[in-house]
C-alpha cells in the first residue's frame, strides 16, 4: 500500500498527489511514468513521474480528471492509501547536451516536462518552455518550470493570461525569429503533439513525442498501447513513451484512443451513481 503524503489542487480538475514510494522515487528518471491501481477493483492506469523526492522517498504524479478512475482519485486525501503503485516504467527520456531544447507541454502535459526540463538544464542545454493552456485559471507549474528553464513562454487560447493562442504559435514564433532550436520535446493532448510535429517537420528540427496510448499492463505483454512509428508497429510501454514525433502515425492514434469511449461513460455514470 501506497501512503498520500501531500494532495494539492493545482486548478480545476488537475490534483497533485505526493505519494510514499521510496523504491520508484529511487529509480526513476525523466520520462518514466507508473501504473496505478486504487484499489483491489480499480482498473489500472498509466501515470508520469513530474517529480522526486529521494530523501522523503516520494514521488509526485499530477493527474487531471478525465473519466472514472482519475475523478475516483481526485476524492483521495492526505493519509489515504492507493493499492499498487508499479514503476518506473517505460524507457527514460535521452538527456544529452543538444544545444538549444524547446519543452512543449499542453494543459497536464506541463507537469509531465518538468523532470525533463529539469534534467535538459543539467545537462547544459539552453531550455525553452512553452506551457500551453486553454484560459488563466487552469494556469500551474509557471514558477517550477521557470526554476529549470532559461525562459519560460505561457499560451492561453483565449488570451486571458499570457501570449494569446496555442503553443504551436509559440513554437512557430521563435522559429519565425530565426531562433535555432536543436531539440523539441513535447508532451500534451494528442491533437497539439501531431500540430507540433507537423509545424517542425518542413525545418528539420529533431521532435519528440511522450505518447499517451491506452495501457493496461504496462510491460510489453498485452499489446494495448501499439501505436505505429515508421511503419513499425511499437509498444509504447516498453519502447517508448517517446518517438519521433515525425514518424508517429498520428491519426490511429487518436483513433484507437476513442475504442473504448462508451464503455469509460458508462463506467463513469455508474460510479458516479
Ligand atoms: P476513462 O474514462 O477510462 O478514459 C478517458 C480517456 O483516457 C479515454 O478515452 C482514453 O483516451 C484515455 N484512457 C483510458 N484508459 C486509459 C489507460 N488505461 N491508459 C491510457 N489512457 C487511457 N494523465 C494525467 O492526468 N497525468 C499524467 O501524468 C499522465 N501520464 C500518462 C502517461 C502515459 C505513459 C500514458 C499512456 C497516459 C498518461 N495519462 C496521464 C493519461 C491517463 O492515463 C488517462 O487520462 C487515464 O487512464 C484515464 O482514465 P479514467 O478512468 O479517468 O478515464
Ligand atoms: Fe500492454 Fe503496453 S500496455 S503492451
């Protein structure tokens, strides 16, 4: 069993958890995630590492409410206990010293590019991050991304706080500027990762993506979470999250995504009730 050390509402719908871990918080690295499991009934999902505490031995996940299982864990509270806690898992982000990085996060994708934000700034890189989201209020994370980036650019679509519109416009200033960018890394909703691989695809910039297919087992045994890169079928469990962005097939992502979209209401109606 696994103790909730410290709970946070970061914004509407977004929670962070601190959870007792030491053995995960001992291993991990950038671009790792866990898989959850609430309880002995729960269904197991996917989660990423956004940070850890060594000392403590605690790690931090931030999750947003979506569907059952991430709306369940949002009634957890300090001193709670969550079943299984399985990780890390899935192989760590490539830190190298690439010049100048261009972190992408969209809406919860902004706590997922932290630790790989923090890591491309050790390892001497000039860090750009570019946090994308949809209005003011669901703002989180500015001042911790700021700790590990050389600039940090904030999008709201509706302009209410920041530069108005979404990342990519961010991004494809910095391009129009003539700023050169060895490395983009971007991890958010599906639709702005494709838009983000299409814009940097016609200049060569390097992409990569943190995919976010449907897992369950989280280990390479179940299949659940193919996606296609280049024409190869790939586990992202076990082979990634990360890809190049530019190979993903994008489109059956996003579809398979959808397979199970009846079932999750139902899902979620019932446990509701
Ligand atoms: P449901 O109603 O079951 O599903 C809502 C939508 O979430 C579905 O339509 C589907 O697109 C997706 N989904 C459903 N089940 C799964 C599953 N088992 N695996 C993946 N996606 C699923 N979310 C965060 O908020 N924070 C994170 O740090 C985070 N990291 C992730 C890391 C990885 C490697 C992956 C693959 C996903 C990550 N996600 C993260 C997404 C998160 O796993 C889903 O939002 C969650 O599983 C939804 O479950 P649910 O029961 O609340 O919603
Ligand atoms: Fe089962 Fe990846 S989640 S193979």
């Amino acid at each position: 069993m696994y103790k909730i050390l410290r709970k946070e509402r970061l914004a509407p719908g977004i929670n962070l958890f601190e959870i007792e871990a030491p053995r995960v918080a001992k291993h991990a690295k950038p671009g790792q995630f866990v898989i959850v499991r609430l309880h002995e009934k729960g269904e197991r999902i996917p989660l990423t590492i956004a940070d850890v505490d060594i000392s403590k031995g605690s790690v931090t996940i931030v999750v947003q409410e979506v569907g059952k299982t991430t709306h369940e864990l949002g009634t957890y509270n300090e001193g709670d206990y969550i079943l299984d806690f399985l990780g890390p898992l899935g192989k760590p982000s490539h830190i190298d010293k690439f010049g100048t990085v261009v972190m992408v996060g969209g809406g919860v994708g902004v706590a997922e590019i932290y630790p790989v934000a923090k890591a491309m700034k050790e390892a001497g890189n000039y860090v750009i991050s570019i946090l994308g989201f949809r209005t003011r209020d669901l703002v989180f994370w500015e001042e911790k991304l700021r700790e590990v980036s050389d600039e940090v650019i904030v999008t709201t679509n509706d302009g209410s706080y920041g530069m108005k519109g979404f990342t990519t416009h961010a991004l494809q200033k910095l391009i129009d500027e003539g700023r050169k960018i060895d490395l983009v890394h971007a991890v958010g909703p599906v639709v702005m990762m494709k838009a983000v691989a299409e814009l940097t695809k016609p200049y060569g910039i390097k992409t990569v993506a943190s995919l976010n297919p449907i897992m369950v087992d989280g280990t390479g045994m179940c299949g659940a979470c193919r996606v296609t890169v280049g024409g190869e079928i790939k586990f992202a469990c076990v082979d990634g999250p990360e890809f190049d962005a530019h190979l993903v097939d994008w489109d059956e992502l996003m579809k398979r995504l959808t397979y199970y979209r009846d079932l999750e209401l139902i899902s979620f109606e019932k446990w509701k009730r």
